[in-house]
C-alpha cells in the first residue's frame, strides 16, 4: 500500500518532534515514530540545554569550551552558529511552555563538565522529558499531523535504487515502514527526514533506550550517504552499576552541583588525572575511572553526593533520588556505585548543519548526523541544543528547496518469496555476541589488535544476518540487529583509520595526537 505526504519525518525525539512541529503549517507530515515518545534519548535526557543565559557568560567562552572538547576537529563554523543561537533557541522552548527551573525569579542554570560557567537550562532532572512533552502537545493540536505510530521506518526508496540513473544525482522518494500488525508500507513524499536518534545500543552497556539501534543511519548508508567520526563513541561516566538497573544515568549535573568521584580507599582519584578533577571533560573522567578500575580490579568507582544534602538532592534531583531509592540506595546517606556506559555518538551521516546529505531530498538531523559540531569529543548538553537547531535550519533549508513532484510510482515491498522458519537462537546469539565483541574490544581504550579481532567477529555475524535476512519475514528485532551489525562494522573500520589519540577515541598503539586534524569519512561506494 502506498501513501503520500508533503513530508515524512522519521524520530519523535527533539529534532524530529520540531521539525514536525514547523513543517505542520506548510503541509501534510507523516510522523513515523517505533515507539512512543518516551522511547528515544531525548525524552531521557537529564541535565539540560546548553546556551549563553547569563549576563557574566559569553558566546565566545562557550564556543572556546566546545572546541575544546572537541579536541580540533570540530567545525568553527557550525560551532559559532549552533552557540549563537544557544539563547533564542532556549528562549523560543520557554515561550512554548517548557518549565525550566528558576531560582529567585531567574533560570536557574547548572553546571556541567567542560564548561567554563554555569550555562545549562534544566527541568529538575528530566530535562527531555519537559522538551518532549511540550513539543508533543504543540503537534497533537494540528490536522496536518498523520501519526505513524508503533511504526519502524526499514529503507529509504531511492531513484537510484529504483533503476532510474537519468537522475544526474541520487533523489529519495519515500520509505519502507513495518506496521504493528507485520504489514510493509511504502511512503512517498517531496522530502524526507530522518531524525532517529543514537546507536547506543551497539554496545552491552549503555544509557541509550533500546530504540538507539542506528537504524537511520543505517538507512542512508544503504542510500548512498557517507559516513563521519563514527570512532568517536562518547561514554558517560556515571552510570549506576547495578545488576537490576544497568542503565541508570547519574546526572553530570550532581558533579556539577559538587558531588565527588571517590575510589574504594575513599580518594578523588580523578585529580591524578586532571587538574580540573571531576569537573573535565567527559572523555578525560571516563578514561580516569576506567583506568582506576583496571588499576584496582574493583568492579566499579562512587559517586559521592552526600554533602549535597537532601534538600539540595531532592530539589534538583528528584526523579534521580526516586529510581535510587526503589532499588534501596538512598544519594544523601550513601556512595552510589558507578561505571562509564556508552552514551552518544559523536559521528553520524555526514550532514550540513541544516541536515543536507548526499542524496536530494534527504535530511538527517540531530544525533544520527555528523554536522561538525562535536568534533572528537561533545560537550556536555550540547546535543540538545544541536538538535533543535539543526531541525529548526533544516525546515528553512526545504521551504526554499523547490522540488518538482516525482512521477515515478513506488515500488512495492519485494519480499524475496522464500520462507524459511527457523529457530531464532541465532538472532539472540547475534545481538548477544556483537554486542559483548563492541564492548570487549572497541570500548574507551583501543587497540589495533583489539579492533581486528573485532572486525572478524563482526564480518562473521554480518554475513549470518544477511543471509537470514534474505530468506525470513522482517521484524523489528530482526531489522534492529541488520542495523547494529552494519553500524559496528563502520564504527571499527572507522576507529581503525584513526592511527592517532584524540578525544573519546583513545589507541594504546597511537597515543599521540596527529598534527593532521582530519575527519573520519567512509564512502559506500
Ligand atoms: P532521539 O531523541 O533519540 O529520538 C529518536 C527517535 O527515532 C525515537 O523516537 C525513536 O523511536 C525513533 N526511531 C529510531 N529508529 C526508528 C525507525 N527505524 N523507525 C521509526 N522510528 C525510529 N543531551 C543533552 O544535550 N543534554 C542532556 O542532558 C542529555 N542527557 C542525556 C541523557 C541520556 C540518558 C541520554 C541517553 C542522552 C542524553 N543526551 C543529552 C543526549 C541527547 O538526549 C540526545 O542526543 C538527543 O536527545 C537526540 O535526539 P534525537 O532527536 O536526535 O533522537
Ligand atoms: C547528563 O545529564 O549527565 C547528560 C548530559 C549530556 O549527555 O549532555
């Protein structure tokens, strides 16, 4: 079945959710979303939003800070316009009806490491959630809105991939989408956006909801879209290490508000790492606690947040205080066990800032893209910021982009015809094993050995896949692993090309940086 929009955007997270919500009023927008809008890492995101709120910071300072994290490879350009808007886009999120905090009739702005000044616009500790539920109430209001619930985008169409090489350049015409009930539909339209978030999911550990399987990016590569800085996988410091809540974000903003990194012996170990002690960057303090966990052999660092207080903790972190305290550990009385976790991706589809790829007609926007923004390293609560920016320049990109309607009718949904109904042992075995050889060998600290060994076992498990694909009916866990098999293999032939040390990316074989500052880019032709 076929059916056609004005635009089709792909995420229900921060850029998807905007760029819906600004595209409404200039046509019909199919919103195609595989969970709801509590499912993406949007929704999750504690601390908050970076921007130039005070009177006593500047754009200057903060565009020096993300450079800096960015240890060189970040894009001047696109840095010097996202921090601009930094102000209006908080602003603009605020006169939406976003609740902030405020402290004595001002926004009460946190810290967060690698800043220089308190900057970060926060919603207690549920940040996202505030953004998400505030752009979600904008677009319910609307008729032009076509909700694709419960719906996982599979493939771009593309001209190209239909036959049609008289098109000088590769054009997107639409996509493939699973329904709930096992259904294939292909949906057509002028423009095509994909904002679908991380791939945190490659990894055994992480902070990412189980949505981050890359699938986006996975999309456009299979579209002919390059790739860039996929080596640079951001870790979280702190994550509650917990066998009944392995995910668990502790707020960068505990240490912000002071709270301490302590080792077993009760030292902060991170100042034998770094001047700026818990408070550098997110690279540096993940390497720190990695490194005192193998220097140790403990299982795990602490957070230590109990001079806060509680009143201090129950105000600021109360949605944190709340999930510690069901699984009975309780921030004001106690050391919370802490371990780094995968958290973002740095890299992604190679993308203007206004979310232009390669192929016409498509966008990539916020996490799934690579604008040159977080270079090697991102800056705490940038991401936010980037994605609604990006969304924000991507929609004015598209309304000055005349696009002559397709004449071609959309193929549909080729299943291949053979069927066979196998055990599914070797999904789970997949998913279970690539996930264990990402964490094991291409985690905070490479090597090229390492990375090989890799690079085997995931060339072993990809070539599995892609025959079960071929030959079983789609379905989401299916897809999901087709994505996060092609995605390790592109992170791994990334952190391979990179034979220097910058920024999340560490090699125990190239500890030094290169005088060269190149991006990492991966073709798929
Ligand atoms: P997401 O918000 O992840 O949304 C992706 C959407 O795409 C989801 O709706 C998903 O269902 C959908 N989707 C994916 N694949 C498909 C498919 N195949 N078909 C259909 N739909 C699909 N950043 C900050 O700046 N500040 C913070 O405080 C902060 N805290 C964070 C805390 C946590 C726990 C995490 C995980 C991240 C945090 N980040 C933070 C990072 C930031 O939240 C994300 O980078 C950002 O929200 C990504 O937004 P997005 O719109 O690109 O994608
Ligand atoms: C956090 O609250 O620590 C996450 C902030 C971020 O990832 O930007």
């Amino acid at each position: 079945m076929q059916k056609n929009f004005d635009f089709i955007v792909v995420g229900n997270g921060a850029s998807g959710l905007l760029a819906a919500n600004r595209l409404v009023k200039f046509g019909r927008v199919a919103l195609v979303s595989k969970g709801d809008i509590r499912e993406s890492n949007t929704y999750q995101a504690q601390g908050g939003i970076a921007g130039v709120m005070h009177a006593l910071d500047s754009v200057q300072s903060h565009v020096q800070d993300t450079l800096r994290a960015g240890a060189g490879l970040c894009h001047e350009e696109v840095v010097q316009r996202v921090i601009e808007r930094g102000s209006s886009t908080i602003q603009n999120l605020i006169s939406l009806g976003t609740g902030f905090d405020h402290h004595e009739g001002e926004l009460h702005l946190t810290q967060e490491g690698g800043h220089s000044n308190r900057r970060i616009a926060h919603a207690q500790d549920a940040t996202g959630q505030a953004i998400s539920n505030t752009l979600a109430t904008h677009l319910h209001a609307n008729d032009n809105i076509h909700f694709f619930k419960q719906h996982m985008a599979i493939d771009l169409i593309t001209t190209h991939q239909m036959g049609c090489f008289r098109e000088q350049k590769n054009r997107c015409l639409g996509l493939y989408v699973l329904s709930p009930i096992g259904e294939i539909l292909s949906l057509g339209a002028l423009h095509v956006i994909l904002a679908t978030g991380g791939v945190g999911k490659v990894y055994m550990y992480t902070t990412n909801p189980s949505v981050a399987t890359g699938d986006g990016m996975a999309m456009a590569w299979r579209a002919g879209c390059p790739m860039m800085n996929l080596e640079f996988m951001q870790f979280h410091p702190t994550t509650l290490y917990h066998a009944q809540s392995p995910s668990l974000l502790l707020s960068e903003a505990l240490r912000g508000e002071g709270a301490h990194l302590l080792n077993k012996s009760g030292h902060r170990f991170v100042f034998d790492y770094h001047e700026k002690g818990e408070m550098a960057s997110r690279d540096i303090v993940a390497r720190a606690i990695d490194h005192e966990i193998k220097k140790t052999a403990q299982d795990c660092m602490f957070l230590d947040a109990r001079h806060l207080g509680k009143p201090c903790l129950q105000r600021h972190f109360p949605n944190i205080s709340k999930r510690l305290l069901g699984l009975g550990l309780d921030m004001s009385t106690q050391q919370i066990p802490i371990v780094p976790a995968a958290h973002y991706m740095c890299g992604g589809v190679q993308t203007t800032l206004s979310g232009q790829t390669a192929v016409d007609s498509l966008y990539v926007v916020g996490e799934s893209a690579c604008s040159g923004l977080h270079g090697a390293n991102r800056l705490a609560s940038n991401s936010l910021l980037e994605c609604l920016v990006m969304a924000e320049l991507c929609v004015e990109s598209i309304l000055k982009t005349d696009v002559p309607a397709p004449t071609q009718r959309l193929p549909t949904w080729d299943s291949g015809g053979i069927f066979k109904q196998k055990e599914r042992i070797q999904i789970k075995q997949n998913w279970h094993e690539l996930r264990a050889t990402m964490s094991n060998y291409v985690g905070i600290v490479r090597s090229d050995e390492r990375l090989h060994r890799a690079l085997r076992r995931q060339q072993m498990i990809q070539e599995e896949m892609t025959a079960y694909y071929w030959q079983h009916p789609v379905d989401r866990d299916l897809l999901e692993l087709r994505n996060i098999s092609l995605l390790s293999e592109l992170i791994i032939r990334s952190a391979l090309q990179r034979k220097e040390s910058r920024g999340l990316h560490y090699s125990l074989d190239y500890p030094e940086f290169n005088a060269k500052k190149e991006d990492t880019v991966l073709s798929p032709h």
